[in-house]
C-alpha cells in the first residue's frame, strides 16, 4: 500500500517519472508487469514509463546483466541528452507542485475557518455564562434579596431614629435641628445601614462572578476544543482573579462617589442641599438605592412592596420631588449596570485572553485563498512561455517571438496544457507499456 501512496501523490503533483518492477520471476514475466501495468492506467499512471526486470544472477561484481537494465539505461541516456525532453520533465513537474500545493487551498482555508467558529462559539459559551451572571444580579436584586436580614435591620433603625419619619411628615421645621446635630458630630444610623447595604452588594457579586467562572469553565469542559485551551492556560479558570474581591470593593466604592456626585448635582438650590445636609449624604444614598433596587412589574415582590421601598420614596420625594426622585433612581440604576458590566467583564477577559493565546489569525482563510487565486493566475501567464522555453531551440524561441510581434496573441493560441504532457518520440516507451527482459507474449 504504501508504494502506491508514493505514486498516488506523484501523480496529484503531476511529477514525472518511471516505474521500476524488479527481481519478477521469469515464470511470471508473462503476467505480472501486463497486470501491474494494467493497475498503473487505471491510478493514472498510464503514462508514466515502466520497466520490468526480470530476476536473475548478478556477476562478480554483484552488478545485474545488462540485458535486464538496458531499457532503463536507454530511456535515462535520452533522457539526459534531449533538452527539450529534459525541460519538459523539469516544468511539468514543478507545475505539478505548484498546483497540488494550489490545490489544497480550500481544504486549508475550511479546517481554518472551522477553528475559528469553534473558537468564537467558546467565546460565546463564556460570555453568555457571564451575562447570565449579570441577570442573577439583577434578579436577586429585584426580588429583595438586599433587602433581609442586617440590611433591613440597619435601614429599620434608621427610619425609626429619632422619630424622623414624624419629623419628615410634619415638614421641615425640624430640619435644622438635624444639621446642627450632624456639626456637632453625633452619630447618626445611616452609616451603619450604608455599611450593611455595601457589604450586601459585595458579597452578592462575588458570588456572581464565582459562580460564572465554574459555569464557563464547565461549559468549555464539554468539548474537545474547550479542554484544549483549558490545558493550554496556566489560570484557573474556575476560579474569579485573586483581585476580583479587591476590585469589586473598589467598584462599588467608585459607584457610591458617582451617586454622591449625581446628589449634589440634583440638590442645586439651598434649600435642597439643606434637606440633603440635614438628612445626611449617607441617608440618601441609601434611600436613592433601595428605590432604583426596588421591585419591578415582572418581579414576585412587586405585588406587595415593602415598608422599606415606601419610606425611601417618602423621604427622597420629600428632599428632591417625584420626578427627580425618578430621574435620580433611573441614573443609579444605569451606574450600577456600568459597574457590575465592568466586572464580568474583568473576569471574561481571562477567557478571551486563554483563546487569544491560540494566536489564531481571522484574515489567514482570506489571504490562502487570495494567494492561491494569484498563484492559478500566473500560472496561466508563465505556462505558455515555460513551455516555448523547453521544447523550442533558441533559434526557433526567437521566431515565436517575431510572430508575437507582428501578430498579438499568437502564443495564446498554444496549448500550454498540451505542451507540458509531450512525450517526445524516442526518449520515452509508449503509455502503459512494460519493458524489460524476458519471454515474449506482451513484454518486450
């Protein structure tokens, strides 16, 4: 089998050469190279020159007679002497390689553009286990899951201290007594509710991040492709970065500055930013979160809203008025979403760097094919003038070229294809024939 894999791809390569039959029993000189040659036609290599020599006894210099490889001894002698022949052997076979090589091209190009849809669908599979994260956060959120335990215990004692919901129902003649209770220093309950609300919101997303990672991890598990890049990474994949916890306190940190911010920049006259001083930033803050976090229509909360979203409304309308209490929870909403979006993101970006280093080139299928087609097109440019140069002598060489002169386009009329497979009489046996040494009946 394996010679003729040899053959095979000559052939494909369109290479030229012979065939060699040897030590074939002289019983057998009859049928086996008609058989073999038979065999040959039909793989394509009927044209290919064939020389069976018999077996038989070598002299004392281990050389075989030379009767058995006269044939092939001739056939190399004109081969080596004929130019032309020798030209035509030299250019049908780099053409040949040329084209074979050309030739794979598509295949190349489709296992190419194979590797790059199964690494952008592992892409895919890890950001939408991501984004998935993102939409438990969001769920969780809207569900009251912040809104239990220490958080709601926290904001419970900050509504009921000091009786300021009375002092918020019966107006603000009291307000002033809060500001100057908050420049004298004296401790006020919102810090301890804005601590559990942050911590509530930290733990929430790491979990989420945590929880993403061993779902993409998994989902990369289940494929070969997937278990290629996870072996080829030195990151624990199921696993959030070692920073993730840091980075998510620093997010929440930069959210709370730009709630902050969003407040003051609302509170533009005096007597707002003396409600909002009065209250204390802290206060608001929480509020402002507790309504933007607060139960949507699809939600299982919404049906029977909290005492907890109710007194945040009521103290915030009281400060800002309905529409900027809605304007204030609408932003908040959308800084939050910036800043969880930015964390996921943080984490996926392992993934995508784990297939990054596969160094994968999405322009390579386009430019194999571009360069093939370049290829094919000068080859059909140069093959007429490769031919002309090996079976032409200079002389008549130069008569083709005074014909191109006069007449534009004559050498297109040349059959390059049939220049290249010209056998010339007396350098090469026939197609398919079988020479050598030994009984007549089809073997010379």
């Amino acid at each position: 089998a394996v010679p003729w894999e040899y053959l095979s791809r000559a052939v494909d390569r369109s290479a030229a050469g012979a065939v060699v039959l040897d030590r074939v029993p002289p019983a057998a000189m009859a049928d086996v190279p008609s058989h073999l040659a038979a065999m040959m036609t039909e793989r394509g290599l009927g044209n290919s020159p064939f020389f069976a020599v018999p077996e038989t006894m070598v002299d004392e210099q281990s050389m075989l007679p030379k009767a058995a490889v006269e044939p092939i001894r001739s056939w190399l002698a004109a081969l080596a002497a004929d130019q032309r022949t020798r030209g035509l052997v030299v250019m049908k076979t780099l053409d040949g390689a040329i084209s074979a090589l050309v030739s794979q091209a598509p295949r190349i190009t489709a296992s190419l553009n194979d590797q790059l849809a199964i690494v952008n669908q592992l892409r895919q599979d890890a950001a939408a286990q991501f984004i998935d994260a993102l939409t438990d956060v969001d769920r969780e959120i809207r569900d009251g899951v912040l809104l239990r335990n220490e958080v709601l215990t926290r904001w419970q004692e900050l509504v009921n201290s000091g009786d300021l919901m009375r002092q918020l129902e019966s107006g603000f003649s009291r307000w002033r007594d809060r500001v100057s209770n908050q420049i004298k220093g004296e401790p006020i309950e919102s810090d301890n509710a804005k601590q559990a609300l942050d911590t509530g919101l930290e733990a929430l997303l790491i979990q989420a991040g945590q929880q993403a990672c061993e779902r993409a991890e998994a989902a990369w598990q289940s494929q070969p492709a997937g278990r290629f890049v996870i072996e080829q990474t030195d990151l624990r994949l199921s696993q959030t970065s070692p920073g993730f916890p840091a980075a998510v306190v620093e997010a929440l940190r930069r959210w709370n500055d730009e709630l902050r911010q969003l407040v003051q920049a609302e509170g533009d006259s005096k007597k707002v930013q003396a409600r909002i001083a009065a209250l204390g930033m802290n206060a608001v803050v929480v509020s402002l979160i507790l309504i933007a976090f607060g139960p949507t229509a699809d939600s299982p909360a919404a049906a029977n809203p909290t005492g907890t979203t109710v007194a945040a409304w009521k103290i915030l309308t009281l400060v800002f008025g309905d529409d900027s209490v809605r304007r204030l929870a609408e932003r908040t909403n959308e800084l939050f979403s910036a800043c969880t979006q930015a964390l996921m993101s943080g984490e996926l970006g392992r993934f995508t760097n784990a297939v990054e280093r596969l160094r994968l080139d999405s322009e390579l299928p386009a430019t194999i094919t571009a360069i093939g087609q370049e290829v094919d097109r000068l080859r059909g440019e140069e093959l007429v003038t490769l031919s002309l140069q090996a079976v032409l002598t200079p002389a008549e060489q130069v008569a083709v070229h005074t014909v191109e002169g006069t007449r534009p386009g004559a050498a297109e009329s040349v059959n390059s294809a049939e220049l290249a497979t010209t056998t010339v009489t007396g350098t090469a046996p026939p197609p398919a024939s079988v020479v050598g040494a030994g009984p007549p009946g089809g073997v010379q």
